[in-house]
C-alpha cells in the first residue's frame, strides 16, 4: 500500500477538532476519491499527508501517516515532496507573474532539473509546449489548471494529490482536466488522491473511493459500488431511488437519514 492514513486526528488552533480517528489507504497505481461536502474535512486530509497543515496552525494530534511503509507524519513538507508526495492545490495558486516555464522551474526545487524534465511534461501536456513564454496570470483557469499539474508532476511524484481540480471550471474544460488525470495514470502509472465534489467525474476517473463526512470515514469501496449506492446517488449525485435526477426543491424538503448516520 503506497499511502496509508491510520486513526488520523487533526487539530487547528489546538482546540478545533476536524479530523476524528480517520483511516484511509490508497494503493500504488490506482486513483482513490474522496467525496464530501464542504467542511467534510477533506482539504485538512490532503494537508495532513503533504504536511502544510503547520502552515494554518493545524497538526495531527493523533495516528499515523505512512507513505511506502515509512512513518511521515511529522516530517515538514520539503521533505514529504522529497519523498514522492506532490500537492496540487484547490484554486491553483500559480505564481502568476512567472511565465508557464518558470512555474515548472519552481515545481522541480526539489531535485536536479534536467531538459529532459520539460520535454517529458510539455510531452504530456502539449498546450502547456505552446504557452510555456505567456505569463501564467494570463492563462485561462483549464491552462492553469493544467499548469498546476504540470508544476507537480516536476518533482516526479510517486503520489499527486489533487484538491477539487474541477472548482471554478466550465464543464468541457472540467472533462479536459479529467482526461488528463485518467490520462497520467493509465500512461505513467501515477498513483493519486483525488478530493472533489463533483462526484460523477471522480468515480468515473478513480478506481476505488471514500466518502468523508465531519472529519470520518462513513463509506468506501470500488467506484462502481459507491456509484450504484442509493445514499451516494441521491447526497453527492442528485439522483433519486431509480436513478432519476431529483429537483432542489426536493432536495431542499427530503427528510430520510443517510443510512450511514
């Protein structure tokens, strides 16, 4: 098992409790989803594993974080990029007054930089080839988005993290997006932890999946089990009993309890 998340609680400000004994494990060479709502706590669990919760006065209180076997629950996050863990933020966060060359300079700080580095990512993502002079803060949000990916997959990671890489999209860029990360993993074996809340387009991409729900684990299992399950459909897919797209109003007036409750 490449990642493997064992009782993981996480505290900010030590006195907010988000995470609450989560345990989770993604093996090599698959895409594992993480579904929930807003406040789920599935940003805090991307931290937690690429180690920049410090950074928003977060830490794990409790478990552990072992990637390949090793215990790297509190090693910084240079190290955990060292050891093949990259993070591709929610909202992109390129440094928009580098060009898109530059940005792919800032993903590789980690190791030596070779040609062959650029040729391999422009080899992928041919639309980043064409723009690599422009300016990143005059990209569109699916350039910079693939410009983000692109900037991580510079440190030549073992595990990609992905956090809601849809947010903010229009749908055809949405799809591009998710090509390319079927795309990675078919083609390079990469192995990556995708949280997202557009659950259709991740269980169409993942192989297996994990519903998160006020910092715990409520539901896992393959993506084709999570997505005939009734709860999933009708919570995180909009779907009615029998399969049929239910209304906000219905939505907004439905009372039944999510059996996992």
């Amino acid at each position: 098992m490449l990642l493997e998340l064992t009782s993981v609680e996480v505290v900010y400000d030590g006195a907010f409790l988000v995470l609450r004994g989560l345990s989770l494990a993604v093996p090599a060479g698959e895409v594992v989803a993480l579904l929930g709502a807003n406040g789920a706590g599935k940003s805090t669990t991307l931290k937690a594993i690429s180690g920049l919760l410090p950074t928003e006065h977060g830490a794990v209180t409790h478990g552990t974080v072992r990637l390949d076997g090793d215990d790297i629950t509190h090693l910084g996050a240079a190290e955990r990029v060292k050891r093949g863990v990259s993070l591709v933020m929610e909202g992109r966060r390129v440094f928009e007054h580098l060009t898109v060359h530059d940005n792919l300079v800032a993903g590789g700080y980690s190791r030596r930089i070779r040609a062959a580095d650029f040729d391999r990512i422009y080899g992928l993502l041919p639309r980043l080839a064409e723009l690599r002079r422009r300016v990143a803060g005059y990209l569109s949000g699916g350039e910079q988005q693939m410009l983000a990916i692109g900037r991580a997959l510079m440190a030549r990671p073992r595990l990609l993290l992905l956090d809601e890489p849809s947010l903010g999209l229009a749908p055809q860029l949405v799809d591009e997006v998710f090509g390319i990360i079927g795309r990675l993993n078919r083609e390079l074996g990469l192995t990556a932890l995708l949280v997202e809340q557009n659950a259709r387009r991740a269980l169409a991409v993942a192989h297996r999946g994990h519903v998160l729900e006020s910092g715990r684990i409520v539901l896992a299992g393959s993506a084709a089990e999570l997505g005939d399950n009734p709860d999933v459909k009708e919570f995180y897919l909009g779907l009615g009993e029998a399969g049929h797209r239910r209304s906000y109003r219905d939505v907004k007036h439905h009372k039944r309890r999510k059996r996992w409750l």
